[in-house]
C-alpha cells in the first residue's frame, strides 16, 4: 500500500482537484465531507478525470466540531488542509461566522495531525492574507508580509484566512510533535469544474457567460489555475525545504474587464451575453449602500497589489500556465456543463 493523504473538503473546487491529481499520482486519499451522503458525488466527480478505485475513502468531519478528526488523519503520511468556511456579502456578515469556523478548524486538524505523528500538513490559505490592508498601494509584496488581522474595515472572508493561518503558525511553534506545517496562498482560482455541486470562485466566469453582469468592476484579480495550485501544493507536501515555510501561487493580475475580452476573443458568440463595458467605481459604490456583496468589493476599486511567486518557483520549482488559457478552459468547462 502506498502513502496515505487526507484532503480536508472533499466537496469543494479545489478539494476535488487535490483528490484527483493525488490518485493520479498513485497516493491513497482520504477525505472529510460533513456527511457520507456527499460520498457519491466526490467520487462521481472525481471519476471523471480519474478512477479512484478502491484508493478513495470519504470520512465524516466537521471544522466546528472535535468529533471524526482523529479517525482521519490516522495512519495519514500527509495532511492538505483546504477546507474553509466561505460566505456572501463579507461587508455585512458577522465576520464570526467565518473566522471561528476557520481559525478553530485548523487547529483541529493540526491537533490530530500532530497526535497521529502526520509527517507534513499544507494550508491553503489565500494570498490577501498577505497584502497592504489597504489594498490601495501600486506594488508587488511577497510572503515575508502579513494582513493586519485585526483591522475590522475588512472583509471577514480575508480576515478568516489570515487569522487562521496565524493559529496554524502559533499551534506548531507552540506543541511538541514532528509534524511539519507549510502554507499555501492562492490568488483568484479559475480553471475547469468537476462538477456543478460546488463551483467556488469560478462563480464569477459564470456570471459574465450567462450575462448576469451589466458591466464590469474596475477590480484586478491574479489568476491561478487550479490544476497549478494543486500541483504548488503537492510540491509543498513533499519537498523538504518547504517545511515551515510559506509560498504564494499567484498568477497574472487582469482587471475583469480584460478577462471579459478574453472570453470574447476566444468563444464567440457563446460570450455574446459577456459585458462589454466597465462601470465605473462611483456606481459601484452607490450601489454598495445597498448591497453587501458590492460593498465587499469596494476595497478592491482600482487596486494594483501584485504578488510575487519567485519564492515558489526557485524552492518548489512552481511554474504556472498563462491566465488566458485557464479562463478560457474554465469558461469551456461551465459551458460543456450547462451552467452557462
């Protein structure tokens, strides 16, 4: 039998990716679902990029809960923690809703990990836990820089991951155990679904296929593919001098209207519903008064903050595709789904 890998939110986009790359590669994956009636359709989904076989067991485990956690991880070589809450409208939710979900969750799972002798777990976190807290600055940062986490102005969704990653560093620094941690921090992840369960941050290509968008925000995003994120975070699991370290995988920066025009440019008329204007950061702040999921984007108006991932690609030897050709395959895989 081969090395085993548990894969926090065997639901999610990104879960599923890992899943699928793991299998391919040989590894025997187990994976959290908050209940065995998802188990079906993470192998279903899974399936249809590799046969899991008998190397795929679904396990019941809940971030807000101490119950399953060390069933999971036990006889685990590896642990890719990508599971996190997520949430609508940041602006206005109560931000503990996510942020104690998160922060507790993760030191859950590092508790069992560390119990169960688990050589290596990898966080996913998110790039904007390590930006200005602004937002506003024209510069390129690397890892070496956090968010303030306790800024409250942003949005909880940010403030989750940077306060759940803080807790991860301050559980190893802090516990005696062998098991390694090392994090992860994806920007915009785009790419082709697996299925139309959970589709994640791919929402928005969706919205602009399906011409619920009348225009486009001024907001930039630095897209990354989610086949080139699991792929920076197996070479993070294995690689040794990852160990206690964290890497960005970021990838181009595009404003959404430049993604608007790739999508154009490569699928005819099946973007003809896709904007073609830009609305301007004036409207958008109106319309923000009244609505949370604008007012969650606000910060971001006209934002330039870029990400460097040299830190990746000379430890872990990343190396990411051109942002085009993930929208474009993102936007061909909600298409060959029906969801746009």
């Amino acid at each position: 039998m081969g090395e085993t890998v548990l894969v926090t939110g065997g639901t999610g986009f990104i879960g599923q990716w890992c899943i699928a790359e793991l299998l391919a590669r040989g590894y025997e994956v187990r994976t959290t679902v908050r209940s065995l009636d998802k188990a079906a359709s993470v192998r279903a989904a899974v399936a249809t990029v590799v046969d899991p076989g008998d190397r795929l067991a679904c396990v019941v485990a809940d971030l807000t809960d101490d119950v399953g956690w060390d069933d999971a991880v036990s006889g685990c070589d590896y642990v890719l923690h990508v599971a996190s809450p997520m949430g609508r409208g940041g602006g206005t939710a109560d931000p503990d809703v996510l942020i104690v979900p998160a922060r507790d969750g993760v030191v859950r799972v590092l508790q069992a990990a560390t119990a169960a002798g688990v050589r290596r777990v990898v966080l996913t976190s998110a790039a904007n836990a390590s930006s200005p807290a602004s937002y506003t600055e024209d510069s390129v940062t690397d890892e070496t820089l956090w968010t303030d986490p306790a800024d409250s102005s942003l949005a909880a969704y940010r403030r989750s991951k940077t306060i759940a990653e803080r807790a991860a560093w301050h559980f190893v620094a802090t516990v005696d155990g062998t098991t390694q941690l090392t994090t992860v921090l994806p920007g915009a992840v785009f790419g082709p679904i697996l299925t139309t369960d959970n589709v994640g941050s791919v929402e928005v290509i969706g919205r602009m296929l399906r011409g619920e968008m009348p225009g486009t925000p001024r907001i930039g995003l630095e897209v990354v593919d989610v086949r080139d994120l699991v792929d920076a975070h197996l070479r993070a699991m294995l690689e040794p001098a990852a160990a206690g370290e964290r890497f960005l995988a970021t990838g181009e920066f595009l404003w959404m209207g430049e993604i608007a025009a790739i999508l154009r440019d490569a699928l005819g008329d099946a973007a003809g519903r896709v904007p073609t204007e830009e609305i301007a950061d004036d409207i958008i702040r109106e319309l923000a008064a009244v609505s949370p999921e604008l007012a969650s984007i606000v910060p971001g108006l006209g934002r330039r903050n870029r990400h460097t991932t040299a830190k990746a690609e000379s430890v872990l030897g990343w190396r990411r595709r051109p942002a085009a050709e993930t929208i474009v395959d993102c936007a061909r895989s909600l298409l060959a789904h029906r969801v746009a």
